[in-house]
C-alpha cells in the first residue's frame, strides 16, 4: 500500500483491512458522522468530541464492511457509529447537574448495565436493569432520562419562537454594548445562524438559560476559563460580523469556488 | 401500521422544542414492550428523524400527531402534520438511508395535505 494519499467515495469504501497510514477517505463519508453526531449534540459535550468518536465508528465500520453482501454501505454503518457514540456517553460521566439521588442511582445503573452487557451478550432491558439494582421499573427510566437530558432549549428552539429569539438577542445585547440596540436585532439573527453547533450552544446556555460562566463549564465539561475564552471569541465575532454588515462588506468571500480536494469520485 | 386504533396518541404543537416530550414518551413505551437499552435509544433517534423530516414542511402554528402501536414485541410509531403541498422524503435521500437502518418498517404516505411517516421497530431486532 502506498503511503501516498488515496481517495474513497462513500458508494465504494476500501476493502476490508485496506486502511493504513496515509490513506484519506472522501469528505462525503464524514457527512455521514455529522448527521449521527448531531443528533447527540444537546447532552452537554462538545459537538467536536462526538465527531471525533463518531469518526471511530465509521473507521470500524469500513474496516469490517463486506460490499460482497449487498448492503449499502450507510445501512451497515450507521448502528456501529452511533453504538460508538453511544458507548462514548455510557463511558464518560456525565457532568449534568441532576438532583443527587438522580445521580446515584445513575451511578448504579451504569454499573448494572456494564455487568449485565457482559453477562447477557447484548444490552439489557429495563426490568433486568430494574431487577438487579433493586428499583422500580419507573426509577430505571427516570435515570435513564437524566442521562440522556436532552436540553429542551436548543438554539432551533430559540429560532423558532420569535419572542425568545428577540430576548436572546436583547440579553447579549445587554451584556455586550456593541451588540445592542433594537436596530441591531434583525441583522443579528442570521448571523447566530452562521455560528457552528457548539457556539450556538453556549450562546444559548448563556444568553437563554441564564446560566453562569461556571455552570456552562460544568454542563460542558471544560474549565470556567475556557468557556470566558469561547464566550469572548464568539461575541467578537459576532461583533465584527454585524459592522462589517454595515459597512456594506455583506458576506465579504468572493464568489471564486475553491475546489475541494476530497470530493473525487472514484 | 396496524388498522386499529393507536394504543397511544400524542398531539404537540410541530415545533421542534417539544420533540423531547416525543422522545421521551417513545422511550417509556418501548421499556413497556421490554426493549433492550440499545433498542430504546434506537428508537428515540428514529422517531426524532422521523420528525426532523415532517417539521420542515407542517404548516405554520399547526400541531404534529404521534400515534403509537404497541404489539407484542413491535412498537409502531406514526407521526403526521398538515403541509401546504408536502413531498415524500426523498428514498435515495440520506436521512431516510439513516432512518430505516435505525427501523424494521419505514414508510411516508402523502393523503392531500396530510404527510405521514410510520415507522416500526421490532425487540431484538438487529437493524
């Protein structure tokens, strides 16, 4: 095998066991892990860390496909990337703020499940689970609905309720002297758009939730300096972006497609 | 999607907040049908899939309804909208590729105005 690099369509991945150093796949696979991982995204760790496993996945996923079989090659990846992602969040504990009996019963859950995954040869059901920690069958669930925790307030559901949307914008706008005033608002909005999945994110932690610096750091898992930084990073993006709006620079990139070398077909 | 009535029904406002009302409900049932954990967590990606791709075109301030089947160890899960003029999803389209790898039975019915997608997941079912 060459160790220069060699392109894969997602239509006709390498060969089992193909993969080695040097050997880069099409952009079109990845598209694959984005659309998995984003749907993981509101439990609270970073979108970039959930790429990062899904891609482990997908690496898995080519190295054991069979074309020979007849199974298109989404079909058979998708449940190991999203069983990687997955296992990525049973393996991690998770640092959401749940009441603390919450909390410890999740703790037993999760070794229950471990054990029993073992012992079972495949992941259990809610009343094995039940019946070997020594709880109801509705206790189970509740801790599993804690884990998952999914955050209600996305920024999709910000955007999708103007009044909320406008409040958001108001209470940035109150943070940040730049980005304030009414005429501002509309402008704004598509520029929050234009944000990746994470800054959105901590925007709306911020911004929609109320919650402190230090309370996004714990729903996020990183350190209260990191989210300061990310905070500050995105603000000033948002404020460079909005004058450079009114200045007239609009989109400011030229209009030249730059081609994209991972998008050969072969 | 079997004939009869729907053992269960959940009517919310087609606004992607309340998809975690959705999911949730979706979890419960499937734990009542003794699906395993993995099962479970397939399911709730798949009726949020299904959804993802109803919301885009349900009309404005109109609501999504979820009809939900439970068989012996199959959940049925139906979710519908009005639209202005909806199309099926696309059958080559990538989201459907996902959602019937996550699924035992998938389709999507255009009645008039009416799009619906139903989707079942049978227990031990490897996907």
């Amino acid at each position: 095998m060459q160790s220069s690099s060699r392109t894969f369509s997602a239509t006709a991945p390498p060969p089992p066991g193909a993969l080695s150093s040097g050997t880069t796949w099409c952009a079109c696979t990845s598209l694959l892990v984005e659309h998995l991982a984003r749907r993981f995204r509101n439990r609270g760790e970073p979108y970039d860390d959930l790429l990062q496993v899904g891609t482990i996945g997908l690496i898995k996923a080519i190295d054991r496909f069979d074309p020979g079989r007849g199974v298109e090659f989404s079909t058979y990846a998708t449940p190991t990337i999203v069983g990687e992602i997955k296992r990525y969040f049973r393996d991690k504990g998770w640092a959401i703020r749940v009441p603390r009996r919450l909390q410890e019963l999740r703790i037993s859950l999760a070794g229950a499940t471990s054990e029993l995954n073992q012992s079972l040869g495949r992941s259990p059901t809610v009343n094995e689970l039940a019946a070997c920690v020594g709880v109801s069958a509705e206790e189970v669930l509740e801790g599993l609905e804690s884990a998952n925790a999914y955050t209600t307030l996305s920024l999709d559901a910000v955007e999708s309720h103007e009044d909320s949307m406008l409040s958001m914008i108001d209470a940035i706008g109150a943070d940040d002297d730049a980005l304030e005033g009414v005429e501002n608002r509309e402008s704004i909005k598509p520029l929050l758009e234009q944000l990746d999945p994470r800054e959105k994110h901590i925007l709306t932690l911020r911004f929609f939730r109320g919650m402190t610096q230090s309370q996004i750091a714990t729903e996020i898992g990183v350190s209260q300096m990191h989210v300061s930084r990310l905070l500050s990073q995105i603000l000033a993006q948002l404020r460079e972006r909005l004058s450079d709006e009114s200045l007239g620079l609009g989109e400011g990139v030229d209009g030249r497609g730059v081609e994209d070398p991972g998008n050969h077909d072969h | 999607m079997p004939e009869h009535q729907p053992d269960v029904e959940l009517r919310i406002p087609a606004d992607s907040a309340f998809l975690s009302v959705l999911r949730t409900a979706t979890a419960g049932l499937a734990a009542r049908l003794d699906f395993t954990l993995d099962d479970i967590e397939d399911l709730r990606i798949a009726v949020d899939e299904a959804c993802a791709m109803v919301l885009p075109q349900a009309l404005t301030d109109s609501d999504l309804n979820c009809s939900f089947y439970l068989g012996g160890d199959t959940l049925s899960v139906s979710v519908t909208a009005e639209c202005d003029s909806p199309r099926p999803p696309s059958q080559d389209g990538f989201a459907w590729t996902v959602l019937a790898a996550l699924t035992t039975s998938l389709k999507s019915v255009v009645d008039g105005d009416i799009l619906t997608i139903s989707l079942s997941r049978t227990s031990g079912d490897s996907a």
